[in-house]
C-alpha cells in the first residue's frame, strides 16, 4: 500500500497508527523540505501525548513499508532519503 501523508488530521493520524502498530511514519513539516524528514516507528516515546501532530506545522507521513516512503519522500522533496533516523524508536532503514 502506498504511503499516505496526514495533515491537518491528528484523528486520522492516530487511527492509522492503532490500525499498523508495525508501522513507521515520517516527521517532517508542513511542507516537508529536504533536511526534516525524521523515520520513526509507530508508537515512538517522542510522539506520546502529544497534540499538533499533523498541523499547523507538521506532517506525518505514514506506511507499513520504508521503502515505500523512501518513494513518496523522493516525489513530494526531491530528495533521496530520510533526513535521520530516531534515535528513540530505532526503526530500520530497510524494508
Ligand atoms: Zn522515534
């Protein structure tokens, strides 16, 4: 399944993190740039709690796949990669 971006929807955002608790999403902001784009899993400590997730200044990008994000990052930043990797939740880098 392709990736979906949330924005301006923190309940669809969390929907979809109870629906893929295997999943990852993408930090990044509003509109995304190239040097913010931070890989978590689903359920990291940094995100607990918190409101704001999806707007005004953010967005998540969220799917099951990495490289499926890796994808839709390319397409909507023009670039190749994440901009890091939490250092929290530890996902991989692959897959
Ligand atoms: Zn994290």
């Amino acid at each position: 399944m392709a990736a979906i971006w949330f924005r301006n929807n923190d309940d669809g955002f969390k929907n979809w993190c109870e629906a893929h608790s295997c999943g990852f999403f993408v930090n990044a902001h509003h509109k995304p740039v190239r040097k913010y784009l931070v890989l978590h899993k689903v359920g990291c400590p940094a995100f607990k709690g918190r409101g704001g997730l999806t707007g005004p200044q953010y967005s998540k990008l969220c799917s099951d796949s990495i490289d499926d994000q890796r994808s839709a990052v390319r397409r909507e930043t023009d670039t190749k990669d994440f901009s890091s990797i939490c250092k929290r939740c530890c996902p991989p880098t692959s897959g």
